[in-house]
C-alpha cells in the first residue's frame, strides 16, 4: 500500500513540476510547450488524480494532491533563488533564450523527422 501511495506521489509531483515547467517561457516557446508536452502532463496529472481516488481514501487523495503541489511550489521557489545568487540576470536570461529555441528546435525536428 506505501508502495502504491509513492507512485501517486511521484505521478502528481511529475505531472505538476512539468505542467509548472510552462510558465517558464515566453510565449512562442510556451505555446509550443502548451501544445506537445503540457496536454499530456495534464492528462497525467488527471490520471494520477483519478488512480488516488480509486485506491486510498478521499482524504488521502486530496493530502497527496495537495502535499504534491505545494512540494512543487516550494522546489521551484528555492530552484529560482539558487539560480538567481549563483548566476547573472544576463546570464540567465541567456540560459533561457538558449532553452526556448532548442525546445523548438527539437519540435520541429520531432514532427518532420
């Protein structure tokens, strides 16, 4: 049963952190973002959310649900100011340029080849 309620866990954290991952770009790179790799996560998320349902106790499911979210939360918070004390803005925001473009470049690559 602990076993069960760790893959719940581990569902909604993953699900959720991906789903986050979004508001990270801008929006060419978002919207792509939206369109390939967040549906599936939210479909994920939904599934996590329906096999705690079938399996623990509505309390149960609701306390991962939210404990999973609120980990998220907490983890990029503490992500983001890491980032921020090690690296410069400029640097960052070069960082994250870099990432937009190759997510596009890897769709792009992803549907023609």
């Amino acid at each position: 049963m602990i076993i069960k309620y760790i893959t719940f866990l581990t569902g909604i954290i993953w699900s959720y952190s991906i789903i986050k991952t979004q508001s990270v770009f801008d929006k060419k790179a978002g919207l792509i973002f939206k369109l390939f790799i967040s549906k599936v996560s939210w479909l994920t998320l939904i599934a996590a959310c329906y096999f705690g349902y079938k399996n623990f106790s509505i309390q149960s499911t609701i306390i991962g649900i939210a404990s999973g979210v609120i980990l998220v939360h907490i983890g990029f918070y503490f992500l983001r100011k890491l980032l921020v004390s090690k690296f410069s803005e400029k640097k960052l925001s070069l960082f994250k340029v870099f990432l937009e473009y190759s997510l596009i470049a890897w769709v792009v690559y992803y549907i023609f080849f």
